[in-house]
C-alpha cells in the first residue's frame, strides 16, 4: 500500500535524475574528462590527477564522520597524488574552484530541463513548505548550483543545499539523512523525500520519512517494491503537489552549514526504524561511491544491482 499523505513539515529533493533529468552516465563521462583537460593545461599530471580524484571521492563514502566529506576528500586526494607541500596543495585546491567557475557550467550547455520540476519546486514553495535540496553530498556546493541551473531551478529556493561542504556522510547512509533531520529540527516522519533512486534516497524511509519516487529516470539497484511507495513521473508528481494542502507547521530555522556529530546521533538515535542496519547501508555507501568513481560507460547506472 502507498504512503499516506501527511503533515510534511519539510521537503527534501534529490538533484540527478529527479529535478535534473539528465543521465548520470553521459554527466560524469563529461565531468572526468573536462576536469582533467583542465588540470593537464594547468601543468599537472592528469593520469595522477584522475587517480587522486577518484580515491577522494571513495573516501567520502568510508570515513567515520568526524570530519566533513570535503576534508575528507583532500586529505586522501593529497595522499594518493603524492602532494604534501602546502602551496602546492593550496594550488590545486584553487585550481579545483576555478574549474567548478569556469568549465564546469559549460556540461550542461544546450540542456534542456523538465520544466515540471521547477513548476512543482515553485508551488512548493508557494505553499510555504521549507525545501531542501539532498543530493549526493560528494560535490562543491558550486557544482550543484550550476546543476540546479540547468535545471532551470533558483538555489535560492532551498533553505539547505548538501554538499561536500556540509555533509559528513553520503547516501544511502541513514547518517546523512540523520544530519539533515537534525539540521531541519523536524522528526523523520515529518519529512517527504522526492527521489529516482531507491537505495540512495529511499534510505530516508529508514528514518521514518514518506518518499515519492519519481520515474522518469528510475534506479532501483534493490528491487524496490514500487507499489509500497507513491511513485511517477515528474509531471504527475506536479499534479500530487496541486493536491496537497498548505503547510500548516513548517519548519523553522532550517541549518545551512555542517551539523555536528552529536546531533547527527541524536537524531538517528530519535528515529531509527528497527529494521535500520547501517551495516548494511554502510556496504551500499562503499558501491555508489565505486560506480561513481568508475568509468560511466552507457547504461552503467542503470546496470547496478545490489543485494
């Protein structure tokens, strides 16, 4: 049976394949490629580059949480290229900003969004329900406000945007869900989660968040019951949102920035389901942040079976 509607007192969108329909494969095959011209005219070595980079980003799915995902991305990133000099590791630090600046917006040229996504975000909003935007915390927040762009979506529309800046976990760990509940002051089931992916942003459920699955670009890695769950495309995910009331309590003082540990655990503490096994999401955290560092042929993502 499908979740029943609630009192949402916040809504939390995924960014790739939900508001942006764009296929995960061809967006990181552009990405590899136009990172490491870049860093190659900028005299390094783009081979060591690529093999920094990619180890970073699987790091951001291991580490323990302590430090935030982007501490923790340069801290192996400078291991696996061999850099310890701190002018060379500010270089490539700035190199990176001004790659998010200056080529990174040039994937999405000639894109076209689904202007669906951006009507149901302004309706949201509209009906005063405080959004937030949860996607894959592995990027500057610079990129995913670029990613939003074409999207055809104002960032200003989000009171919290994760990235590698905020973030200390990564999906499908319940832990990052955990850090937005806590930064949002909301219970689990006060939240609806918006998402294309079943084990990375169904996750949430575990915390006691209703969840609509938009199909448009399914990625059901777990063999998702999808009659369990309101699901559809964007388009009939618009005409949900016309059917639901005005927000009656929402959300107050939604937090921006990192959210420390303790209230991270606080709040899985508070709303964990007692099926929730983070063992397990732990595991799935470790195989996103593989594929995502991997070579992105055709059809790669939706060839990803879990389980």
């Amino acid at each position: 049976m499908r979740n029943e509607k609630r009192e949402y007192r916040a809504i939390c969108f995924d960014l790739d394949g939900t508001l942006l329909p764009m296929d995960i494969d061809e967006f990181m095959q552009a990405y590899f490629g136009r990172i490491a011209a870049f860093m190659a005219a900028h005299g390094c070595d783009a081979e060591r580059f690529m093999a920094a980079l990619k180890a970073g980003t699987k790091q951001m799915a291991l580490h323990d949480g302590s430090r935030t995902n982007k501490e923790a991305f340069w801290d192996e990133f400078f291991v696996v290229y061999g850099e310890d000099d701190p002018a060379e590791q500010e270089r490539l630090q700035q190199l990176s900003v001004e790659f998010y600046d200056r080529e990174f917006p040039h994937i999405g040229d000639g894109f076209q969004g689904d202007p669906a996504a951006a009507r149901a975000v302004a309706k949201l909003a509209a009906k005063g329900y405080p959004l937030v935007l949860t996607t894959m915390p592995m990027f500057p927040r610079r990129a995913v406000e670029h990613r939003l762009a074409w999207a055809g979506i104002d960032p200003a529309a989000f009171e919290r945007i994760t990235s590698y800046e905020n973030s200390r976990a990564v999906k499908p760990k319940q832990t990052y869900y955990a850090e937005n509940v806590a930064a949002m002051g909301v219970r689990g089931d006060e939240v609806l989660m918006v998402g294309n992916n079943t084990m990375e942003d169904m996750s949430f459920l575990d915390l006691g968040a209703h969840g609509y699955l938009v199909t448009d670009w399914l990625l059901d890695p777990i063999g998702f019951d999808l009659d369990t769950i309101e699901h559809g495309s964007m388009a009939d995910f618009e005409v949900w949102v016309d059917e639901l009331p005005a927000c009656a309590d929402p959300a107050q003082g939604i937090v921006p920035g990192a959210i420390e540990p303790a209230a991270m655990q606080a709040a899985l503490q508070a709303n964990a389901l007692p099926e929730m096994d983070l063992a397990d999401a732990q595991r799935k955290a470790a195989l996103v942040a593989d594929a995502v560092a991997g070579d992105h042929e055709p059809g790669a993502a939706s060839a990803v079976r879990v389980g």
